[in-house]
C-alpha cells in the first residue's frame, strides 16, 4: 500500500463524504477508492469510516486521524515547499573546499561577489594542502589542483593556469648576484615547498624549446606557499612560487624574477573547479558554479611574462 496516497484518499473521501464524489474529484474509480481505504482500516487494523446504503461518516477514530493527517500532510506541503525553493532559489549552506595556497591570493573576491549577488547562500570554506574526498567529505564543490581531488564521478571546469616563477628580493640578488643560467642556481640558496610537494629537479625550457635540468638542494622547507613568499621577501634565497603569488610583489619592486626567458617544465598548476554531477544539483550550487565560470573567464590571473621579461 502506498501509505501516503491512501491518506490523501481517505481524506478526499471525508471532505466529500462519498466514495463516489472523492472517486471523480480524483480521477480514480470507485473500486481504488474503495480499495484503498480497506487497505488504510486493515493495516490500522481500525473502521475509519460508518458506510450504509445512503450515507457514509467517519467514526471517532476516523475524525482523530483525519485531523491527525491533516496535520502531517500540511507539514509534508512545507517541506517539498522547501525543498522545491531549494532547488530554484539559491539559499542554505554551501561547503566549499579549496586548494590553500592558491586559495588565499584570489578566493576571497570570487566570494564577495557572489555573496552580493546571492545573499541568501552562506559559505562554509575549508582550505586544504590535502587530498580530498568531495563527496564523503561533504562538500558542495571545490577549487582545487591536480591530484588533491579524484575527478572519476566529478564534473571539472578548468579555471584558469598558474605559471611558476623563480623569484627573490633585490636585496638577496643584489648581495649574491643574479643567474644567468640554471646550472647557476646551484650557487644560490634555494627555498622551496616541504617534501611532500618539492621536487629536487627542475627543468628549465628555453624559448626556443631547449631543455637543461639540474637538482636543487634546499637551504630552507616549508609546507606553505605563504610562508614560502616570506621568506622570499625575507631576503633568504630564491624560490620558485605560482605568479599569482607574488604579482604585486613583482609590480611594486619587492621580489624580481630570476631567469625570466625561462619556463620551468611541468610546474605550471591548472586551477580546476569540481562539483558532483548536474543532476537534480541544488540551486546554491548551480548558481556558484555558473558564477565562478564565468567570473574567472573574465577574471583570469594574467602571466607575468609581459610585464616582467624585461625587468
């Protein structure tokens, strides 16, 4: 038995006080209305309605549960009222999961606009430098790098690109001279991200597509590109740090690029937006989804090669 039609049955033949008028008002026969109210007493194991050749009324235990059923349906309307403003209204909590380092140089006016234009959304952001489970973890979606997230059920959206750079201060170059070349870094003090993500080779592409590799020993190991730009500005040594990083440093005179004609192989990092699949998706992440495309198509980090080849 379908409960819940049975009720909704049983309280159309209440209103109309007939089998027949509930019958046509819901477009059954009379032997389903019928039917269905047999199967609502059985399973009550209670007579919900009096029926005589003429007339037909609820019994005392039919009024307390239509009343009853009235009340849960009611609720029931609220709820699927909610659920469907849900599903076209952005509203409620959205998770967000996003890759820490890249996260805390351009995630915070993504999220400003969006709240403008989607006041009712509350955000919950968690940054991370781990690998993530989007959707045991709970997450509505996330802005994240190459391998910190399984992308097998997800949809992805590629953002935009981050080129790296080899960077450090004036001060630094200016008291332990500029390279020339890679193998040149070798004489340098090199500070790099902690051995979970650093890499000791490093291949530097010229324009013309010629290769040279070399193998970089750090002087100093932090897990955080922050601290990694700190200590660049810090005068320690040079580094090699995503161009969305250190932009303003680079404009502004606090860090210089090292080996500018350069590209370093395999380094650039591919910011990609994940979500599970569109289907029956709620609003809050529909329009976040929508709103980040498009914000970071208009939007998107520009490269540093222009503004700083010839620096």
């Amino acid at each position: 038995m379908n409960q819940l039609q049975a009720i909704r049955i049983f309280l159309k033949v209440a209103e109309n006080g007939s089998f027949g008028r509930a019958a046509a008002s819901l477009g059954l026969s009379n032997a389903v209305v019928t039917r269905y109210i047999a199967l609502l007493e059985s399973h009550l194991s209670t007579r919900l309605v009096n029926r005589t050749t003429r007339s037909l009324s609820l019994t005392e235990a039919g009024q307390a549960y239509a009343e009853g059923c009235r009340r849960v349906l009611e609720q029931i309307e609220v709820m699927e009222s909610g659920v469907t403003r849900s599903a076209t209204d952005p509203s409620g909590t959205l998770k967000l999961v996003a890759a820490a380092s890249f996260s805390l140089f351009g995630l915070t006016p993504l999220l400003q606009r969006y709240r403008t234009h989607h006041p009712k959304v509350r955000l919950s952001v968690t940054l991370l430098h781990r690998p993530v489970n989007l959707i045991e973890e709970g997450f509505d979606a996330g802005i994240v790098v190459p391998g910190q997230v399984s992308t097998g059920t997800l949809i992805k959206r590629p953002l935009y690109k981050v080129r790296a750079v080899v960077v450090a201060s004036p001060a630094y170059i200016g008291a332990n001279g500029t390279p020339a070349a890679p193998a040149e870094l070798n004489a340098h003090r090199f500070l790099a991200l902690s051995a979970d993500i650093y890499r000791s080779a490093w291949t530097f592409v010229t324009a013309s597509g010629h290769e040279q590799t070399v193998s970089l020993d750090s002087d100093y190991e932090v897990n955080n590109a922050v601290m990694l730009r700190q200590a660049a500005l810090a005068d320690m040594g040079i580094t090699v740090l995503p161009e969305n990083h250190v932009s303003a440093d680079l404009i502004n005179g606090a860090l210089v690029q090292v080996l500018p004609t350069y590209r370093i192989k395999g380094a650039d990092k591919e910011v990609s937006l994940v979500y599970p699949g569109r289907r029956h998706a709620p609003a809050k992440t529909r329009s976040f989804v929508e709103f980040t495309v498009d914000y970071f198509r208009n939007n998107a980090p520009s490269t540093l090669s222009s503004k700083f080849s010839n620096s």
